[in-house]
C-alpha cells in the first residue's frame, strides 16, 4: 500500500514539475521504478546541469567523468544539497554498454547524456565502488562524489 502511494505522488510529482511543452520535450523511456533495480545508498530523482569540458575517447582507458546535478527529489537516503556530483563510467557509451564494459558496476536506460534531461540515480559513494581514473572538472568543488549504479532517463 505504501510503495503505490509513493510510486503515485512521485508520478505525480514527476509530471507537475515538466517545464518544457510537448512538442519540445523528449520522451521518456520508462516509469520509474517502484524499488531500485540495484542497491543504493542514495536514490535521487536530479536533472544533469553540467557537462564540461569534452569527454575522452573511449578506447585509451577506463574512466569516470564527473558531472553535475540538481536534485529534485530524493526517493531513499538523505543529502543536504541541493547539487550532486556524480561519477558516470564512460558517459559517451549508452549505460547497457556501459554495464558491460564496467563488468556491472553501472546500468540503466539512458542511452546518451544531455544537459537538462531528468535522471533517476542510484547512486553509491565513489570510492567504495570505483578505483580507476576519474576525469574530474570540478576542482573547486569539495562535495563528495557520488559513483551512478544505475542511471534511466525520466
């Protein structure tokens, strides 16, 4: 009975805060979940500010790229920003191939990264998840970094 009441509000929620008319906004590609499809410490529902600086070819190494949220809603955990940062495996590969290539650590729908888009993250903190090479253009941030499990588009 709870989880049908929360997946309601957060529908409800998710559909009164659409900005863009129907001709401009780009369809979603699925509901969201009533529970995670991995575990989480943190599952937010954000949209992707920030994308800087261009993203490194695929093929030289394995890498995260730190990108920038603003958090709409949170749906598990707590945080006390309002921007998140999060680490993405390989942010120019769809997030199926990129669940392959990370042997799991990573999933979802989304099939490429656009500023503005709705996200719902699941979301761990990065250094219990990921030790390799992190492309970070948030120097003077100090927040934590948050590695994406899973993220869909919304």
């Amino acid at each position: 009975m709870k989880t049908s009441i929360f997946v309601t509000l957060v529908f409800a929620c998710t559909l009164t805060s659409c900005r863009k008319d129907s001709a401009t906004a780009a369809k979603p590609h699925g509901p969201i979940p009533a529970t995670p499809p991995v575990a989480g410490k943190l599952v937010v529902l954000a949209t992707l500010q920030e994308l800087p600086g261009a993203f490194p070819a695929d093929d030289l190494y394995d890498y995260a790229y730190v990108v920038k949220y603003a958090i709409d809603s949170v749906v598990h955990g707590t945080i006390t920003s309002d921007t998140i940062y999060v680490e993405q495996y390989k942010p120019k590969q769809s997030r199926a191939v990129a669940g392959k290539s990370s042997g799991g650590k990573t999933g979802g729908n989304l099939d490429l990264m656009r500023a503005g888009d709705r996200h719902y993250l699941v979301l761990q903190p990065s250094d219990s998840v990921w030790s390799g090479a992190v492309e970070d253009n948030f120097p003077q941030s100090t927040a934590p970094r948050w590695w994406a499990s899973w993220t869909d588009r919304i």
